[in-house]
C-alpha cells in the first residue's frame, strides 16, 4: 500500500441501518437499541439546546435576514461533512455511538432545515420575494459547500497525518 492510498476499511457497527435489509437489523435487535435511542436522545438534547441559544444570542430582526438558522444550518453541515469522513470513510473514529451521538442526535438536533422552511414561508407570506429566493438558495447552496469543503479539508488533515506518521 503506498502512502497515497487511503487505508483499509475497518468493518464496525453501523447503528444507522437499513432495516429493509436483514442482515442489518440485527444492529439494533435487543438491548442494542436501547442504547443507540439513549445517545441519540442526548445528542438531540444538546444539539437543540445549542441551536436554541444560538437564536437567542442572535435573533432575527423582523423582516431581516434569519442569520442564526443560515449559520447554525451551515455549520452543522460542516461538520457533518468532517464527521462523516472521520467515521465512515477513514474510520478514524470506530466507536460504534459516535455516528449516532454526533450525527443523528447533537448535528441533527443542532440543524433545522424544518425552521428554515419555516422562514423561508414567512418571508413569502410578508411579500419579501427577494430575501426568501436568496435565503432558500443561498441555504442550499451554502450548505452543500459547506459539507463538501469540510470533507475534502478533513480527508486533506486526516490522510497529511498518515503520510507524517
């Protein structure tokens, strides 16, 4: 293996199953559940709650632009993008909660695209065409970057690391 391949895949288990595929329901069968629902109700918990004080540190001003839920929503994909390759492609976090803590419960609580959509309807509703065209792509746009940027600097740290060590 030279020092530019990434390395092997370790096989580890993934509490984000597919339970249409049988082999992978048994994840989550027994007490394993429990587990998993435990720390993705804490990592809601704490996602939500900073997401809440977020918005209270930085509300929008009526008819503004919700600065808040565009950063909150923006950094949160982010670091989805630095997690996702930390845990499932170069396997450098093995843990088999970390994925559900971090992804599904503390990033997934911290985002709110339901809030978003939300917003973008109220601008809508106020007649504020262009600031809700802007909001609604400038999120996904941004977003999308933010997930990609994040990855591609994070497999960048990740792999320099491997090829010093």
């Amino acid at each position: 293996m030279s020092t530019q391949d990434p390395p092997p895949h370790r096989p580890s288990v993934d509490p984000d199953v597919d339970l249409s595929v049988p082999a992978q329901r048994a994840e989550t069968a027994g007490s394993g559940r429990w587990r998993v629902l435990e720390v993705i109700a804490a990592g809601g918990a704490l996602g939500s709650a900073a997401r809440y004080a977020a918005s209270l540190a930085w509300p929008a001003a009526e008819g503004g632009f919700p600065w808040a839920v565009f950063t909150v929503n923006v950094t949160g994909c982010a670091l989805i993008g630095v997690l996702m390759v930390l845990v499932a492609e170069r396997g450098t976090v093995t843990h088999p909660l970390v994925r559900p803590f971090l992804g599904v419960g503390v990033l997934g609580g911290f985002t709110t695209f339901s809030t978003y959509a939300a917003d973008v309807s109220k601008l809508l509703a106020r007649q504020e065409v262009v600031t809700a065209m802007g909001y609604a792509a400038g999120t996904a746009v941004a977003a999308l970057a933010a997930v990609w940027g994040a990855a591609v600097l994070t497999r960048a740290v990740v792999d320099g690391r491997r090829r010093a060590s």
